[in-house]
C-alpha cells in the first residue's frame, strides 16, 4: 500500500523499517523539524529524520498541522494510510480524514491502560507486571480509538524503562506489518476500547525524579526502573566533600533495614521506609555509567554515610 509514515524518536524508526522492508511504499515520512541540541546547540535532526534520509525517502518537517495548506499537502500524497509512531503532534480531523483508510498508531500498553505520553515508564513505576504494545486507529480522543490488534508480554522484576522500550519497538513494528496486511486484505478488525481500567501516563515531571529513601523499597525500585536511564532517577551524596547528584540507574531488592537513606554496607545497599535496595549501577554527573562498586571506589561512600 501507499503510507504516510508519522515519527520522532528511537521508539519509532523500527517500524519504519518494517514498513519498507515488508514493500509497502512510503509517500513520504513526517517528523519533528530538528532541534537545538548538544552542549553547542547545534541543529538535530531526529532519529527518523535520519533513517528515512538515509532510505532516500521523502522527508517533511512541519511544525504544525493545523493550516490548510498543510492539510492539503497531506491529502494530495493520495496515501492509503498513515502509520504514527510517537510522532508529537496532535493530528487535525483533516489529516484523519486525508488517507483513504485512516491513520494507525503503535501505542506501547494495553489500552485502555496507559493512554498519553509515557506509558512505559508509568507501567514500570506502577509496579505493572505485564503490559503490551496496541495498534490503535486514531481518533480526536487521546489514545481512545478502536484497538485493531495487540500483544502482551511481561515486564521482569528488574526490567529498566530502557529495556522494555526497545522490546515493545520490535514488537509494535512487526504487529503494524500485520496490521497495514490486513487492512490491503480489508480484514483489519478494530474494537472500541473498554469503558473501565482507563489510566493516563502523563509525562514525568522532575520532580517525581528525586528518590525519597522513606519510601518503600519495592517502590524506589520501580522508580530507578521506570527512569532509568532517562530521565534517571537521582539521589544527592557527598563525593571527596562536596555535595553531587548521582543517577541511580539499576538496582535489586535487598535484605536490611535502617534509617532511610543510611548506607548499610560497603556495596551501595541503602535503607528505604521498608526493606533495603542494593544500587548495582550509577552514573555521576558528566560521567558515563558505571557499577556501584567502580562508583564507591571513586566516591570513599562507606557504611554509615546518608544520602538524600
């Protein structure tokens, strides 16, 4: 079929891929217009922005779709369909309306679960065990069209935000290659959503990144997951004397107990509200990520030190 492929970010260039490499032939990509980036600010285009170049596919960059010329222009690439993957922009009833099926998006949960912007992090943070990836034909609600097909999996006790992002990319790409067959079949069958167990994944606010020892152990362990590695959730420690934030990118539920924020040996295990969490890898400010024990050896954090 004739696509219209609508995607930023690393989670979408999979499907893209997929997209070409199953035949179909893309009208052109639409992606975010390059940003400032980079300690010199430098213009960068994104990661789809890349790819499709590099597919010498066709590439549109505006930065928004709410003027008739735009809409225009969409409508007379005489698509048979769009693809949207995590593209950014709210999409106008003209540009549903300006293919001749429609336009499908790959929306990493189980809807009705995790409608918005951050669905695998708050699945993670939510102590979540099992989630999925949904093709979804969009409508003007946010996340709350018809789900045409899905796939669960489930999220391990140690699983990071990173890991199960790449997973449910290879997953969502290879369901939309399914999905755009049966729909050239005409056999794409698309249910309304559920009425119950609607949950919204909004954005992470920085604030919901400081680690509060007080906390549960279980709980801060699915906030270091779900953060990891970006945004990462950080906690402040004394360095050689001087105060630093640390990311505390991987950790493991552990035996112990004590104040909160206390260290209770010598291999970065610290005390929360209930139980204990042994951190197993770090990253300091400018610094690449490293293990705890590399971190201690560098930062002489011994038992009885607190962090904040």
């Amino acid at each position: 079929m004739r696509i219209i492929f609508m995607g930023t970010p690393d989670f979408a260039v999979p499907a893209l891929r997929a997209v070409v490499d199953a035949g179909h032939e893309v009208a052109a990509v639409y992606t975010q217009p390059p940003r400032a980036a980079g300690r010199g600010m430098a213009l960068r285009k994104s990661p789809v922005h890349e790819v499709a170049e590099q597919a010498g596919l066709t590439v549109l960059t505006p930065a928004r779709l709410k003027s008739p010329e735009e809409q225009e222009r969409f409508s007379a690439l005489r698509a048979d369909a769009a693809v949207v993957v995590a593209y950014g922009l709210i999409l106008p009833r003209p540009i549903l309306d300006g293919t001749r099926h429609g336009a499908f998006n790959i929306h990493a949960s189980l809807l009705p679960r995790w409608r918005g912007a951050a669905p695998i992090n708050r699945a993670i943070m939510a102590g979540d065990s099992e989630t999925g990836v949904s093709i979804m034909r969009i409508t003007e609600g946010l996340d709350a069209g018809p789900v045409c097909l899905e796939v669960r999996m489930p999220i391990t006790v140690d699983q990071t935000a990173e890991e199960l992002h790449d997973e449910l990319a290879m997953r969502g790409a290879r369901l939309m290659v399914h999905a755009l067959s049966a729909l050239e079949r005409g056999q794409l069958d698309c249910r309304p959503q559920a009425e119950n167990g609607i949950t919204y994944a909004k954005k992470i606010d920085p604030a919901e990144t400081h680690i509060d020892w007080s906390r549960p152990a279980r709980d801060v362990h699915n906030l270091i997951r779900g953060l990891s590695s970006h945004p990462g959730a950080w906690f402040e420690a004394e360095v050689n004397g001087k105060p630093e934030r640390i990311k505390a990118l991987r950790a493991v539920l552990a035996r112990g107990s004590g104040t909160p924020g206390t260290l209770l040996d010598e291999h970065l295990t610290i005390a929360c509200g209930e139980g204990a969490l042994r951190l197993t890898e770090v990253q300091r400010a400018g610094k690449r990520p490293v293990s705890a024990e590399d971190f201690l050896r560098g930062a002489h954090l011994s038992r009885g030190a607190v962090v904040l």
